[in-house]
C-alpha cells in the first residue's frame, strides 16, 4: 500500500495527506475532549479550520492534550497546505510556459490550423474569426500569445504526431504556407507531406496549400490538396498586371 501511496504524483499525496490529518485529528479531538467537541463532526471542522490557519474561534480546546493536538495539526497540516499551494503555483506557472512554448496540450474543434509563421499566416489570423492553432518550428514563443482564440504548436507539421496535438482530427481547415526557411523543392515537399498526413489522419478536412513552383503541383493534388496558391504566378501575375508597356 506504501508502495503505492509513493507513486502518485506528490499533488495528490499532499491532498490526500490533508484529508487524512483532518481525519485522524478530528477523531482525537473528540476523544480527547468530548465536552468541547461534543459529535465528531466538531472535531473534523475544528481541524480543517486549525490546519488552515483560519482559527474560528467557535470550538477552543482547553486541556493540556488538546493544545498539543492543535500544536501538531498546525505545525504539520500548515506546513503540507504551503507545500500544495506551491505546488500548484508552479503546475499553473509550467502551464503558461508550456503554452508560450507550443508544448502545451490543446483541445479544439472546427478550427483552422495554420502552418507556418510569417506575413501571410499573420495576414491570414488578422482576418479570420474561427479559432485557429499556428504550427511551425523555428519559433520559439507564441507569436499571438494574447490573442486567446489562437494557439501554437511548436513542431513540424509533416509528423503525425504534432498534427494530432494540433487537433487536426476535428479540424476543419488546414492552411500551408511555403516554409520560408528552405529551397523552393524542399519547401514544396514539406507541404505535400503535410497535406498527405493530415488528409489520411482527418479525410473531410479542407486543405489550402502554397506552393513556390510548379513542379509538384500533381503531387499535391494526389495527396489531397482543395486549392493550391501558386505563389510565383501569383506574384508574378500582380506585377505584371502593373507593368507599364511603351
């Protein structure tokens, strides 16, 4: 039973831990002093208003044995509630890094993944209302932090495993922006790997993908793409439309 008392995380140990000593001291403080403490339901209330701090006054133990019974539930329960309130202190600070960080655990439904971080997936979120999960691995924080609609994963967005922490089973749009960080070929690639592992973990998803060049155009349309973004016609086409002729 030690054994597996020792096991559980130590939040649960310490509550657990409390709870017990509410328990115990409860009991002795009926039996000790039955006068004062006259239902054993006295006893709990009067050591769970000891252990935390809070002192009521309305039950007061008077003898010797009583006064040392109050002594040991103050010492001992006071000390295990700064322990759990630390300790969640922390679990709640771990929780907020974890979120800047992209480690974080999210759940979502009928969201918009977003993959990439740059000028057009910033354009695309300041645009849009759904909430949305950004994925990307060269950032370090969460580019939108104190936008709470939007969340970030921090990971590459081909592995199953990152898609899944951005929910994308239950997902209703994926966008893929070119990674501006690699070669048109490489870039493209990792686009057209993201759109096959997303559209195999979630079929009905609706997937947007930017491409450099047109080499693997096909490919992307194998694996699933809804539209494709030709960036370099794109551009190419904006700028000629402003080409002055003599």
């Amino acid at each position: 039973m030690f054994q597996q008392l020792s096991r559980l995380p130590k939040w649960m140990f310490i509550a657990l831990a409390v709870v017990a000593l509410i328990f115990c001291g409860g009991i002795l403080a009926f039996l000790i002093e039955p006068d004062t403490f006259q239902t054993v339901g006295d006893g709990w209330w009067w050591a769970l208003v000891t252990i935390s701090t809070l002192g009521y006054g309305d039950l007061v133990p008077v003898t010797t044995e009583g006064r040392l019974l109050a002594a040991c539930l103050l010492v001992i329960g006071a000390g295990l509630l700064s322990s759990y309130f630390f300790m969640f202190a922390a679990f709640v600070l771990q929780s907020h890094q974890s979120f800047r960080e992209g480690a974080a655990t999210i759940s979502k439904k009928n969201h918009v993944i977003v993959v990439g971080w740059n000028a057009r997936a910033s354009y695309i979120l300041s645009r849009i209302n759904d909430d949305a999960i950004i994925i990307d691995h060269t950032l370090t924080t969460h580019p939108l932090y104190d936008q709470r609609r939007v969340d970030f994963i921090k990971g590459v967005a081909y592995q199953s495993s990152v898609l899944h922490k951005a929910c994308v089973e239950t997902a209703k749009e994926l966008i893929i922006t070119a990674d501006q960080h690699l070669n048109e070929e490489a870039a493209d690639t990792h686009t057209v790997l993201t759109i096959l592992t997303a559209k195999q973990m979630n079929p009905s998803i609706h997937c947007v993908a930017e491409l450099i060049s047109t080499q693997l155009k096909e490919q992307a349309i194998s694996a699933g793409a809804d539209a494709i973004i030709q960036t370099k016609r794109v551009i190419g086409e904006a700028l000629l439309s402003k080409h002055r002729t003599n």
